[in-house]
C-alpha cells in the first residue's frame, strides 16, 4: 500500500516536460506511481485539485554551514519549498579546524557572509570535530526539515595546513599545495559534494584580511582541480575575481572576468569536473557578462563543463533602522543607537539632530571588515537605492522611483531623502540598494541569463547576510515573479523554471536520486497553490543564538512540502518532522 497519493495535479515534472494533469503516489519515501488515474490505495490521499505538484527544490548556494548545527527547522528555506540545499560556499566553512582555530573561521565567516560572530560562538558545538570528515560524521547524527550537503572550503584548508601564511597573501609551496590537496581529496571522498574558492577582495573577515585563497596562484587552483580528479567526483565552485566589480576602494581586483573564465575553463578540464561560478551584471561593466556567457559557450565546446550560477533578481543590500543604515556610524546617532525604536525615531526627528546627522563625518567601526563598515562607506548611486514599498513585489522599480529622482523632486539632498525615507511612518521602514543586475534599471539582463542553457540558477545566500540580504526566497520568487507576476518585459515559463531548481540542479551536483517526479525517485515534493503563491511582508526575528537577528520573508502557498517522502511542511506550517539528512557525494 502506497503512503500517500496526491490526485488531480498539474505535474510539472523537473525535466522541463510540458505540465500535465495527474496523480502520483509514494512509499517509504520512493515515488512508486505517476501518472493515473491512480487506483491502488494509500494510507493517506491529497486531493491536489488545481494545484502544482513540483519536486522539492534544490539549492545549490547557500550558507548554513553554522545553522546547520544547531538548527532543525532551517528557515528560510524550509518554508520556500527547499528539499536539498548545498553549503559550504565561496571558501568559507567550518572544517577543517585546527585547535584554536575556531575564531579566525568565525571571523571569516561573520565578515564574509555577515553572520554575527556571537550567534556562531554560542550556536556552534565547537570541539564536535577537527578535519572535514569528522565535521561530516557530527552532520550524519543530525535531523532537519531538509537534506543538506557540504562542501569543503578554500578557506578553512588554507589555515589548516598553512596557519598565519595562509592568512596572508603568500604564495602556497609545493608542500602546502600537497598537503591542501590531499585534505580535499579525503574530504570529497568522505562526501563533501565538491570544493569552493572566493578569489574576490570584497569578501573578507572582520578584520579585513580576504579569505584565505583569495589571491591563490594559478598552481593552487589547478591543485584543488587534481584533487577532484583524483576523487572522481564533486563540484569546484568559485566567486571569481571582478565578479561585483574592480573593488577600488579595496586596492583593487587582481584579475579580470575573462582571466578567470580561461583558469576556470582549466580547473575544469584538469578536473574533469563541473566548475560552477557567480555571474552577475555589474553597473561598472553592464554588457560583460554577456561577453562570460559567450566564453562559456566556446569553452564548453573544447571540453570544460563550465556552470554560470545565476540569482533571481538583482541583489539587494537592506537598509533599515532596525539593521544596517548609512548613518549609523555618525557621532549624533551613535549616541541615541541603543535606544528603543520608538525613542530612536522620535530623536531622529528633531530637526537639530537630523541636521547634525546628516552633516557629521562617519567614525568607522574598528573591526574594517564588519558590515556596519560595508554599509556606511557604501558607494550609494542613488539610481539603484529604492523603497521596498517601491519594489512591491517584483522588485523591479521603474527608475523615476529611485531615491536619486524623489529627491530631485523633492529638492532635497538624497542622503537626506533615505533619512526621511527610513524614520517615515513607525521606523519600520526598508530601503534596497541594489548592486546587481539591475544596471539597465529592468530584469531583461537576468531574462537572458536564465533563458542561456549554459546556466543554473542559485545565490540565494541562504543562512547568510542575515539581516542584509534577503534572497533565500529566491526558489519561490523564481514562480511569482518571472512565471507569473513579471509586468515590464518577457516571463519564464513554468517548466524551465522548475527544472532549473530542481532536476537541473541535482544532476550538477550529482545527486540522481531527486530532483524530477520518477518512479524510483525520492518523494521529494511540493504541492502548490500557484494562484495564492506570495511572499509576505519582511520583519526582523531575534530568533538566532545569543539573540542575533535576521530578515524572514514568509512565503504563502506551499500546501505541502514532503521531504523523503514525510511531511514537513503543511499549509505554509512546519509540520515538527525532520526527514533531512546529510547527503554526501556519490563516487
Ligand atoms: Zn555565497
């Protein structure tokens, strides 16, 4: 007898096949029927009349590396529709960790991804591991709402075998370089599902120092690539050099876009693996990326498998009194900042104090790499800063919207319009500053990206930039937005939207068990109602460790989400049930 038969969907079946009308059912977390009418029993039936049935998604790109171990419920991708998420990206992660090396990772961690070092030294049960298998081994003994699986990272491997010269921006010898190798080797053989490298100046710890690997050699990168050849399995993931731009005010990037995609298409080719990297359009070089895509192609052709990981909409930076601002760094509000919002409003209204506010030179924060530093000395292009009320729910805001034109028509100053803009109303009020994607002020750039049969869609980020960034809802945005709601330009359709979270993803990570509704695949799935599918209003949770902060945006219309074949998810509720496990890389 079947576990559960869902009846009367539309299936849209992750292999980019037209939707159709049908039933499906499963056992023991298998599907073992699809199709129907289905008439053999279940124990339980779901009448999915109207509603989308899809497989769970999987994301590729997100951050829970430290959630991982404390949390079960995995927010904010449990409540999206996540069945499978990846960690351990851009370079940075928690193992290997040699003894008394905890603080420089969480350093990195809190800099690079902004995840606040008291939440990772409360949160994390340090000690539970030093290499990446052990680290593994600790995950294994751990339930969630969803599977995850890990890579191992540049970063960590750097310190483990290097220590303070790999924290530096020192060259690897051939001894380091076969000791770094060999640590990957072992993890990925263990199941770590691939190795990730952050070679851009902007990702740094609290410190300012750049991930450990940021400036590696091409000998080094190419070692990392034999040791997935050697392995026989994994992916190399990387943020390359110049990604978000030449990064001036940092000392500037060392290589160009199109220097890395030749060292990727070579890690690939020495590999023999998939290379999957963050391509973004950039204001400072709007059509390149267009130039990327072109390379890959070619590169594709000579033999590298090379994956341009593509995000949902344009990235967005979240201002708010209740997070990060560009005035929280000025003498007259650094002396009101620990007052109860309500007070803090009614200061900042006074117009004395709003005029010194506005006028005062910022103080930086002594750690240079923390995200109030990011923030305040943040290039603003007021072109690209927008009212989240502005954005509704496409975010793509016509540029007569930006702050740089309200404050024109307003006669006022812009920095004196994101003021007014932020104390409006009862203070709870959010400003996006977007920083990709959105240079031609529209999503017809990201149409293209997501329309190349080169790319696969990620970057939520999920688990970091917690109170900055808030793309985790990235999996359902990709079905109100571009399927459904988008009004400026031209829509995905449903069928390739699915397939890229779901089977398209899973193959490139190897994980053939899931990712399409099959007979004999897990029973990994979301029943939807497409038609009442949105995302609500976002708010800030103090439900971290050490009562760190974060931005949730709940999603609205999951009817069920089923992971292995239970529960997890009911009418947008968490249903308690925690079928995730660790998953590790096939050989
Ligand atoms: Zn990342």
């Amino acid at each position: 007898m079947n576990d559960m038969l869902i009846k009367g969907a539309t299936l849209v079946d992750g292999t980019g096949a037209p939707a159709r009308t049908g039933d499906i059912a499963f056992r023991d977390g298998r599907i073992t029927e699809i199709g129907g009418p289905i008439r053999s029993a279940a124990r339980q039936t779901l009448n999915a009349e109207g509603a989308l049935v899809a497989p769970a998604w999987v994301d590729i790109h997100t951050h829970y590396d430290g959630q991982a171990t404390w949390d079960d419920a995995m927010e904010p991708s449990a409540g999206q529709g996540v069945g499978t998420a990846i960690m351990g990206n851009c370079g940075v992660g928690f193992a290997p960790v040699r003894p008394g090396g905890e603080r420089e990772l969480i350093e990195l961690m809190e800099g690079v991804e902004d995840i606040p070092g008291s939440v990772l030294h409360e949160g994390m049960p340090w000690g539970a591991w030093h290499s990446l298998p052990e680290y593994l081994d600790f995950l294994s003994q751990r339930r969630w709402a969803l599977d995850i699986g890990s890579m191992v990272t540049h970063g960590a491997v750097r310190l483990a075998v290097m220590g303070e010269r790999g924290k530096r921006d020192e060259a690897a010898n051939a001894q380091d370089l076969a000791q770094m190798a060999d640590l990957v080797q072992e993890a990925v053989q263990a199941g770590a599902m691939g190795f990730s490298t952050s070679r851009i100046r902007g990702h740094r710890s609290i410190h300012g120092d750049p991930v450990p690997g940021t400036f590696a050699a091409e000998d080094e990168v190419l070692a990392f690539a034999q040791a997935l050849r050697r392995a026989g399995r994994g992916v190399y993931q990387m943020i390359p050099s110049s990604t978000v731009g030449s990064a001036p005010m940092l000392g500037g990037e060392r290589h160009s876009q199109l220097d890395e995609l030749a060292l990727m298409a070579k890690a690939s080719r020495v590999s023999g693996r998939p290379v999957t990297f963050t391509l973004f359009q950039v204001d400072e070089w709007p059509a390149l990326w267009r130039q990327v895509l072109a390379g890959v192609v070619d590169h594709n052709q000579a033999g590298a498998q090379l994956y341009p990981q593509v995000g949902a909409r344009p990235t967005a930076i979240v201002l708010s009194l209740a997070t990060y601002h560009p005035f929280m760094r000025k003498p007259s509000y650094l002396a009101i900042r620990e007052l109860p919002l309500p007070e803090r409003l009614a200061a900042m209204r006074q117009p004395a104090l709003k005029a010194a506010i506005l006028a005062e030179t910022t103080i930086a924060h002594p750690q240079p790499g923390t995200m109030e530093n990011v923030v305040v000395h943040m290039a603003m292009n007021w072109d690209q800063v927008y009212r989240l009320s502005d954005c509704a729910a496409d975010h793509e805001p016509a540029r007569g919207l930006s702050l740089a034109a309200r404050a024109q028509a307003e006669g006022v100053s812009p920095l004196a319009c994101l003021y007014d803009c932020l104390t409006a109303g009862d203070g709870r009020q959010y400003v996006m500053r977007f920083f990709t994607n959105y240079s031609d002020f529209n999503h017809d750039a990201l149409h293209e990206m997501h329309s190349h049969p080169a790319t696969v869609t990620g970057l939520g980020d999920a688990g970091a930039h917690v109170s900055v960034i808030f793309d985790a809802v990235a999996p359902t945005f990709q079905l109100t937005h571009w399927v459904r709601d988008r009004s400026r330009g031209q829509r995905l359709a449903l069928e390739s939207v699915v397939h890229r979270q779901t089977l398209k993803n899973a193959r490139l990570f190897g994980l053939h068990d899931r990712g399409a509704l099959a007979v004999g695949l897990r029973a990994d799935l979301n029943v939807i109602d497409f038609d009442r599918l949105s995302l609500g209003e976002i708010a800030v949770h103090r439900d971290l460790p050490a009562g760190g902060a974060r931005l949730l945006q709940p999603a609205s219309g999951y009817l069920a989400t089923f992971v292995n074949g239970v529960m997890t998810r009911s009418d947008d509720l968490d249903t308690g049930e925690r079928p995730g496990r660790l998953v590790r890389s096939a050989g």
